[in-house]
C-alpha cells in the first residue's frame, strides 16, 4: 500500500518527494530477488529500503510499516484493510482511502512531536483538497467514530488524537 509523500503528490496535494514510503502486507521484508530484477538496489546502512536510478534520477522505496491483511493488527493493517486499488505512473497499487489517509497522519503527529507539524500540514492540506467531505466523512465526529469503531482507540489517546484534528485549521475558519 502506498502511503507518505507519494499518496500526497496523487490524492491530495503535489509537492516534491524523492522516496516513496509503502506498507508492506502479510511479510516482514522486501523479495530482494524480484527487487533487483526490477533494478532496485539496496540502500546502504538501511535494511528497509531500496534504491533506484533512472536517467539521472533517483527515488528510494522504503518500508514505512508492516500490516496484515486479515487481522487488526494496528492502524496499517486497518487502513489495509480499507484501501482501494488506484494506478500510479501505470502501476496499480493499493492507497488507503482518504479518511484513513488523515487518520495515519493524526497518529503519526501524536506519536511524534517532531514530525507533528509537518503531518498537520498534510491534514491540513486534505481538508482543503475535499472540501466537501469536510462536513460528512472528515469531520470531526466521523473521525472521532473511524478511530473508536475500526481502530479501536478509546480514552486519553481518542481524546488527544482528537485534539489534533481539531487544532487543524479549516477553510472558512
């Protein structure tokens, strides 16, 4: 499933991005034989991620997550589990579908105060790229209900992720 900066550039809003960040399902690692034949290189120092040049050009594969796709076995196994099927430069691949989209990233700025701007921003940027999911399925309370009915979040961590996506500036306000 492909995710990060790569799901941005497509669904929501370009910007540049030099690696593509994919959940890998149902295995712990990448089949480095089929990587190399397909001209991927692993990167050095870094066990999950390969590498590929093209005409001058180089973008770095890496393994964000580890999900299943039959058990709820954390939020990437769930928006696995959710995803759709979309095609990308012509190769078809699975991408989460938007609202889990902004749920991952309302996780990963809890999870971490470093990156927390830079992944409101990227919500931030969803909510102005659908405007018309804003009031329906990415407002706060059908958020607030994906979170506790497919993530099974509850308590303090419902409430802060929560917080997040409120502090969220939306158009208009």
């Amino acid at each position: 499933m492909v995710i990060g900066g790569t799901f941005r550039d497509v669904a929501i809003r370009s910007a540049s991005t030099h690696d593509i960040d994919v959940v890998i399902v149902d295995t712990d690692r990448m089949d480095g034989e089929a990587m190399r034949a397909e001209g991927f290189a692993p990167v050095p120092g870094s066990p999950h991620a390969w590498r590929y040049r093209h005409r001058g050009r180089t973008v770095d594969l890496e393994i964000a997550a580890i999900a299943s796709s039959t058990a709820a076995q954390g939020p990437f196994s769930v928006a696995f589990q959710q995803a759709r099927t979309a095609r990308i430069e012509g190769v078809r691949v699975r991408v989460p579908t938007v609202e889990d989209w902004v749920i991952l990233k309302l996780l990963a700025a809890a999870a971490d105060a470093r990156r927390r701007a830079r992944d409101l921003a990227d919500v931030q940027w969803t909510l102005q790229a659908y405007p018309e999911r804003v009031a329906t399925t990415l407002s706060v309370a059908a958020i607030r209900g994906r979170l506790r009915r497919l993530y099974g979040l509850a308590g303090e961590r419902l409430r802060d992720v929560v917080a997040l996506l409120r502090a969220v500036p939306r158009a208009g306000k």
